[in-house]
C-alpha cells in the first residue's frame, strides 16, 4: 500500500514486480488529507490559488527534520542576509525575487486539520505565512476516511488503484488519475 498519490508524477512508472501495488486515485496528499477527490476538486474550484498546510507536512519542515525546509517555510529574512553577505545585494535581491516567485500563484493559506495530534503550533505559522503573504487564511477540517479504506484494504475501483505484478503505473490525465500497464521487459 502507498499512502501516496500521483505527486506530480513521482509515482508514475513505478513497478509492481513481485507484489502489487495499492496507491489512492490521488493528484497529491492534499486529496488523501480531505477525504477523496471529489472535495479536494470543490476546494480547487473555490480558491485555485490554495498553498496548503498540515501539521505532519510542517513537522517535516522544521530544522532538524528529515524532511529539509519546505517551500514557504524558511525565514526569509535571514536567508537575504546571508545571500547579500555572500553575494552582494544587487544578487541577493535577484535571488529574492526569483526564489519568491512560486508565491505569486498563492493567495490563500489553507491549514488541514486532520484531528491527529495538536496543530495549534503549525496552524499559527500557517496564520503567520498568510499574513505576511496578504494572502487569506482558512483552517480546513480533514477527512481521514480515503486513508481509513486504504488501511482497512476497502479499495473500490473508483477510488484506488490496484497494480498487479508486472503492471506499473500510468497517468492517465483523466478524472481515472491513474492506471496499470503492463510494465517492460527487463
């Protein structure tokens, strides 16, 4: 099983050799955090300029983390100073404008709450963000429902996609996501 989605293709031809693959008709984690694709769709609709937040994604971007800091997440002020001290200030402000661009996309916070642990501390810093950002902020409550099928090995067709051996995954660029194709010879 994956607790993964599609993730911008990260997980397009990857194999089932010997055992087969579960993984959830997902774009990203964002869909899985919601509850299925359905509401993750009507949220895009509403606010397409969404950066996303979750308690366990901040965990992973905290310092010391396995994970590295995140997009968003590291102090951008410090970051300067140490590019204008390396680089000069010409350069360091080229560098800001051209690491920042991504954010110009954004115009919403949007912190999953997905009843697992106390957020309180990441839900703040998502506030934070969204302010310093002028973007809006919106605490979202999360469904764990498509993760609790997964785990519980409910996989309807519609909502999971099953990767016997032999078979590797496709995207489709259909609402489908996803599908199996009969993997290369070796």
């Amino acid at each position: 099983m994956l607790a993964y989605g599609l993730c911008g293709t990260s997980t397009a031809n990857l194999i089932a050799r010997h055992t087969p693959i579960v993984i959830p008709r997902a774009h990203d984690c964002i869909t899985l955090y919601l509850g299925s694709r359905q509401r993750y769709q009507e949220e895009f609709e509403r606010h397409p300029g969404t950066y996303w937040y979750s308690t366990d994604y901040m965990e992973r971007q905290e310092p010391g983390s396995s994970g590295g800091l995140g997009a968003g997440m590291v102090d951008d002020a410090e970051q300067y100073e140490s590019w204008v001290e390396k680089y000069g200030q010409e350069t360091a402000d080229m560098l800001r404008e051209e690491m920042r661009g991504w954010m110009s996309h954004y115009t919403r916070a949007a912190f999953i709450d997905t009843g697992l642990g106390d957020g309180t501390k990441y839900e703040q810093k998502a506030r934070e963000k969204a302010l310093a950002e002028g973007w809006t902020f919106e605490r979202i409550s999360g469904d764990r429902r498509l993760m609790t099928a997964l785990v519980h090995g409910d996989w309807n067709e519609e909502e999971f996609l099953i990767v016997p051996p032999g078979h590797m995954i496709k995207q489709t660029g259909a609402d489908t996501i996803m599908k199996a194709a009969p993997a290369p010879a070796d």
